[in-house]
C-alpha cells in the first residue's frame, strides 16, 4: 500500500480489504456452525435407519432374540 501516492486512495483500499475480510470470516463461521447442526442431524437419520434395518433384519433371520420381550413367560401369550 505504500507505494499508493495518495493517502485517502490508500484508506480506502484498506477499508474495502477490511470489509471483504469480515464478510469471508463471518460467511465460513456460519457455515462451519450450520454444517455442525445439519451433520449431527444426519447423523441422527442415518442411525435410525440403520438401526431400524438392523431390528428387521434379526426379526427376520433370528426372531428368538425377541421372545422375551413380549407378554407372559418366555413371550408366550395367555
């Protein structure tokens, strides 16, 4: 900048500088801050289905696993 003559030219330039700075550092903090939020979301949905996957998978190929969960002894209904 020192090589600019003028000193008001010299100013400006440094304040448009400054400015787009800002822009660009508080654009990409918000974005790393959404992204965070939108990430773990994904990662909720993500889990779920995997999870509900997993649970159709072994009531298909091992439904004994579930036997204690229902009513009466060993899942037996009365």
């Amino acid at each position: 900048m020192r090589h600019i003559p003028d000193v008001a030219t010299r100013h400006m330039i440094l304040q448009v500088l400054a400015w787009m700075w800002a822009v660009a550092f508080s654009t990409a903090v918000g974005s790393y801050t959404y992204f965070a939020a939108y990430l773990i979301g994904h990662i909720v949905l993500v889990g779920a289905a995997a999870i509900t996957v997993a649970t159709y998978t072994v009531a298909t190929y091992k439904p004994a696993v579930f036997r204690s969960l229902g009513r009466g002894k060993h899942g037996e209904h009365e």
